[in-house]
C-alpha cells in the first residue's frame, strides 16, 4: 500500500519506456493509416489503362512518407515553440527553466524538417519528370526543378526558413524573440502550400486561402497538445495553467480547421464525389477524425481540465494520479491527430475530382470563370469565391464578437456606434472581394479602381473607429504570474516597439498611404500583381494594411505611441489628399493602358476598349476620393470638441478641487494678476 502512494506521487512517470512505447505506437498507426489511405487512391483513382513511366517504389512511396515526417517535424517544432511562448511563458524577460529547454528543444527537429524538405526536392523532382530518384540526383534536370519550377522553389524556401529557425533558437533566449521565432517557425509551414493541387486548379484563391488556414491552424492545435504531452512528462507543476490556455487556443484552431476543411472541399469535389470517389473517401475520413478529436476535447474540458486545475490549487499539480488520465486520453488524441495528417498527406498525393480536366485560360488567371457583362444586378448581388476575402471577414468578425461577448460576461458596456462601424468596414471589404464589386475587380480596371478606393479609404476608417485596439486591451487574457508575458502585455509590447513608433508618425503612414500608388500603378510591379493570385491577395491585403496605418493617425480612437493633436491631424489631411487627386488626374490623363497584357489575356467580351476603361477608373477614383474626406473631417471635428470638452472638464473639477481645499486656482490668481495691476494703474 506504501509502494502505491509513493507511485502515485512520484514525479518520474512517465519513464523513457513508456515514452518510447507510446511514440512507437503512434508512428505505426500513422503508417497503417498512410498506407491504407494510399492504397485506396490508388485502386480507384488510377485508371488501367492510363500509361504513366514507372519513377520507382522510392519515390511512389518514399515521397508521401518524407512528407509525413516533414509534416510531424513541423508540428514537434511548432508545438516546442508554442510551449516555450504560450503555454510556459516565463516571469522574466528571459526564457528560463522549462520554458527554455522546450525552446533548445526545437533546434534539432528543425534541422530534421530541413533535411525532410531537401529530400522532397529530389523525390518531388523524380515524380515530376517520371524518372527514378537515383537518376535525377546530381544532374541539371535537378536543378533546373528546383530554381525554375514553383514546387522546387518552394520546397527549398522551407529548407533554409527551417535552418533559420534551428539558429536562432541555438542562439537566442528571450521572451520576445522567441514569440518572433514562432511566427517563422509558423511561416516556414506556408511556401509548399501554395503550389500544387490548390495553385492551379480553379477558383485557387479559395482553394489556397482554405488551405493555409485549415494546415496552419493544424499545425498549432496538434504542436500544442504535443507541448502539453511533453510538459506533463516532465512532471511539470505548470501543466493545468498550460492546460487550460491551451484549451482555448485548441477551441479556436478546431473551429479553424473544420470551417477551412468544408470551404477547400467544396472547391475540390462535388457533392457526388464525396461518395463516388476515392478523394471525397479520404475527405469523409478526415472529418471522421475531426469530430473525433472535438469529442476528445469536450471530454479534456469536463474532466481533465477541471481535475488538473484543482490538483494545483491543492499543490499536487505533479501527482500521478492526476496526470495519468491527462496524458492517457492526449495520448489517443495525439494517435488521432496523426491518422488525420496521414490521411491529408494522402489527399495532397491524390488529384482532386474538380480541377481534373483542362481548366479555362481566364478562371486560371482570375480564379472564376469570367463573370457576364456588368450590370447594376450583377454588381450588387454577385458573389465570387474570393478566399481571402472570406477568411479576412471571418476572422476579424469572429475575434470582434468574442470579444464583445468578454465584455458582456463581466457586465461591461461597449458602444453600440463602434460596434456598427466596425461591421459597415467588414461589409465594405466583403463586397470589395467576394460581392459583386470584388467580381469585377479582377476583369475590369474601372471596376478595381472602385474596389481599391474602398478598401483603402472607406472601410479601413470604418474599421478604426471601431476601434479593435481598444477592444483587445480590455478582453485579452493578461499575465497569470508578474512579469510573465500575457496576450495583453504582447499587445502592448507591439504597441510600445520601435517599429509601430515609425509607422504610425504621420509623415511616414502618409508617404506609404500615397506614395504606394505611384509605386504600383506607374510601374511594372502593377502588371506582375495582377498575372499572379498571389499578386491579387497582396495587393488587398497592402489596401488594407496602408489605409488602416493612415486613419489610425488621422482619427484612431485606439491607443498610440504618438498623441497627435486634431489640428495636426487636419493638416496632415490638406497635405496628403491632394497628392491622391493628382493621382486620379494623372490615371485619366495617362495614354498608355497600365497592366495591358494582363486585360489582353482575359479577353472580355465587353468594354473592350482599354483606355477609355482606364479613364473611367480613374475618374471613379477622384469622384469617390471626397466621401473618405468628409467623413475623416467629421470624425477629426468630433474628437476636437470632445478633447476640449473633456479638458475644460478636468479643470473645472480642478478648480473646485482647490475652491474646497481654501486655494485658489490658476484663474483665481491670474484674474488677481490683472486686478492688482488695474489697481496700480489708477493709483
């Protein structure tokens, strides 16, 4: 009975056996499922009469299997990572104890994941050319895939950011550069992902916007739980305060990856795929494995979590006992998560049912099919599968609602104006990408110029008087310990730094709100955005970000490192509007059409006539260049009067303040100034 006790509060268990017996169980389910999920793509997508050049067992099965471990190496890092930042942030501003040894940690996983990437360039190359792996290694078809081709570029962008990472974490130690590392850990995920099936199939936007999000989210929800699998290992005492960020961080990463998951299935298959083909087979197997893991992770709120919360309260956070149900049940999850990735690696080998056959010119260039001649109909009820678009309003909508539901939660009240403004700037950016303008966007200059001034002007004011800053600050978790480094001391860390100081002084988010114009319009860049999807996305996003950095300084209500007064504000806007007039003027004065191959390639069938398109676009640009300004005027007169509201408040409860205490204020005494000197005047 004594042996017992002592077991159960020993903190050495797990032992390295279990540990190894755990890992090898796992590595052999998520074999069995690659190989099963493999195998059936093959049996029926395959036809037997197709002749395809044999490259070899090493590439036709070395290749899925690299990427599963390229796949699990990233999740290692990821989730080392996130332990060191998130879930064990440490009181100082160094990392220290756990939290460090998690953050060294991940320095050899990264290397492995670089090798794992360098070995996908030999054997994606292999496939790619249909020759063995042994005959491409050393030859110049092998470089030739991997400088000139998409897949190899890509491939390799992973390989050096993955060595950067294992640096940087060899040679670093605090608490802000490794929340940096995370982030490049997470961006190192990315380069793959925007070539192959999702890149050049149609309606890529969505299919590629979908994707990011649904492996990015992923990578976090399971490199998490792999963190906190490795934390309670150790016998941590820290593991239920882990436990429990963690658990709101997985409830937003499962939303993430289901809502992803249906958008990039639905631009892949058909609803009679889902049942008729091998694809939608692998599909319907990994939403299996997601409600699964939901299952699981209702049973870790109800139990385990409550559990591991009142073990630490009691200080037995390191028992046995209380960590053994933890760890089991994240065990079977972690089992789980690794049969899913198995399978997406296998849905990533398949080639999906839509995107199959030949795919039209246009919709390859815009991502859907050419929209009809435009019409006041069109323009306002169309929609596109804009993914960006989409996952742009999502995600501000969602976090904007979590947090008014915080305040509502603890009694707090918000006002109802910047609740409405923030949803008019979501509107404007939905109809500016997905609606019926965003349609438009990308087949006519008149109509992206509208688009442009929207997301440039109208709704990022919108979005600032909405004022999502402040929102933040006053919903985000704060530090659980002093010192430690919380979501809302993150914040403001940002909001403190050198770099925000330099963006948001007002003449440089003045020079790169209008001097960006010049820069894409009047050169080349402008026609390499627009032949690219990618170009497409960045060029939103800049809109965005640039006219979000400008009227922040003119009329954020939000906090800033830099107070500038409403008559600066007003100043600034006398200064920087007249250069965007000129701007329009010169676009309707300009004989040369800018992006001429690109408008060629689409061939409309409609205004066809390119210059005069581009004379309308810019004119619609100067016409619509007023509204921002009136309402930016309106808000910096608002702000004015409140400010002098406010400051003759503060002193007049000043005065009555020393009026009580028997002093006499600064009027009191400069009108006895004045009364003085009258007095020696007339005497």
């Amino acid at each position: 009975m004594a042996d017992t006790r002592t077991e159960r509060h020993s903190p050495t268990w797990p032992t390295r056996v279990d540990v190894g017996l755990w890992l090898t169980g796992i590595g052999v389910l998520i074999v069995v499922a690659l190989v099963m999920a493999l195998s059936l793509a093959q049996a029926v997508d395959a036809p037997a009469s197709e002749l395809l050049p044999d490259v070899g067992p090493v590439t036709r099965w070395g290749l899925p299997i690299l990427r599963t471990v390229g796949d699990a190496l990233a999740v290692a890092v990821v989730g080392l990572l996130l332990t060191a930042t998130v879930l064990l942030p440490s009181p100082q501003a160094e990392l220290a104890g756990l939290a460090l040894r998690a953050y060294r940690a991940a320095c050899w996983p990264a290397v492995a994941w670089a090798v794992a990437a360098l070995g996908q360039v030999v054997l994606t190359a292999s496939a790619t050319l249909g020759v063995p792996a042994g005959d491409v290694i050393g030859t110049s078809s092998l470089l030739s895939f991997t400088w000139q081709l998409d897949q190899g570029r890509a491939l390799l962008w992973q390989a050096c950011l993955a060595l950067v990472v294992a640096v940087v974490v060899r040679w670093t130690w605090r608490s802000r550069e490794a929340i940096w590392t995370l982030l490049l850990a997470l961006v190192t995920v990315a380069p793959p992902l925007l070539t192959g099936h999702a890149a050049s199939a149609g309606s890529h936007d969505a299919a590629i916007v979908s994707l990011l999000v649904h492996v990015v989210a992923a990578t976090v929800w399971v490199g998490g739980l792999a963190g906190l699998a490795w934390v309670a290992s150790r016998g941590s005492r820290r593991l239920a305060p882990a436990v429990t960020r963690y658990s709101t961080l997985a409830g937003w990463c499962l939303a993430a990856v289901a809502l992803s998951g249906v958008a990039n299935a639905a631009v892949r298959l058909s609803l009679g795929d889902l049942l008729t083909t091998s694809y939608g087979g692998l599909v319907l197997a990994k939403a299996v494995a997601v409600v699964l893991l939901g299952g699981i992770g209702l049973l870790h709120r109800r139990r385990t979590v409550a559990r591991l919360e009142a073990a630490t309260d009691a200080a037995l956070g390191h028992d046995v006992g209380v960590r053994r149900p933890f760890v089991t049940l994240a065990v079977v999850e972690l089992a789980v998560m690794g049969a899913a990735v198995a399978i997406a690696v296998a849905l990533s080998q398949t080639s999906p049912p839509i995107g199959r056959g030949s795919v039209d010119p246009v919709e390859a260039i815009i991502g859907h099919p050419l929209p009809p001649a435009p019409s006041l109909e069109e323009f306002m009820v169309g929609i596109v599968p804009g993914g960006l678009g989409i996952a742009l309003v999502v995600i501000l909508l969602a976090l904007y609602v979590q947090g008014l539901l915080v305040l509502r939660r603890r009694g707090d009240a918000w006002p109802v104006g910047r609740t409405l403004a923030w949803l008019g700037g979501l509107l404007v950016i939905a109809w500016s990408t997905f609606g019926g303008l965003g349609m438009y966007s990308h087949v006519l200059f008149s109509a992206h110029m509208v688009a442009h001034m929207l997301l440039s002007m109208v709704a990022p004011i919108l979005l600032v008087l909405g004022a999502p800053v402040t929102l933040a600050l006053r919903t985000l978790p704060s530090a659980r310990v002093a010192g430690e480094l919380g979501p809302r001391q993150v914040l403001l860390g940002i909001l403190h730094s050198r770099p925000v100081s330099v963006l948001t002084h007002p003449v440089v988010a003045g020079v790169l709100f209008v001097g960006s114009l010049y820069a894409i319009y009047f050169s080349s860049l402008f026609s390499a955005l627009m032949n690219s999807h990618l170009g497409h996305a960045a060029m939103t996003l800049h809109f965005v970000a640039v006219g979000s950095l400008f009227f922040y300084v003119l009329v954020g209500i939000d906090p800033s490192p830099r107070s500038v007064a409403p008559l600066w504000r007003f100043g600034l806007l006398l200064v920087v509007m007249p250069f965007h007039a000129f701007f329009a003027i010169a676009l309707m004065s300009y004989d040369r059409v800018l992006g001429e191959s690109y408008w060629q390639s689409l061939d409309r069938p409609y205004r066809t006539d390119l210059l005069a398109d581009q004379v309308t676009g810019g004119s619609l640009s100067w016409a619509l260049g007023e509204i921002p300004i009136v309402i930016v005027l309106v808000a910096i007169f608002v702000q004015w009067v409140r400010s002098d509201t406010r400051e003759a408040k503060r002193t007049d409860r000043r005065s009555d303040r020393l009026t009580e205490a028997g002093q006499d204020d600064e009027h009191d005494q400069y009108n006895a100034y004045l009364a003085a000197l009258g007095k020696d005047q007339r005497r």
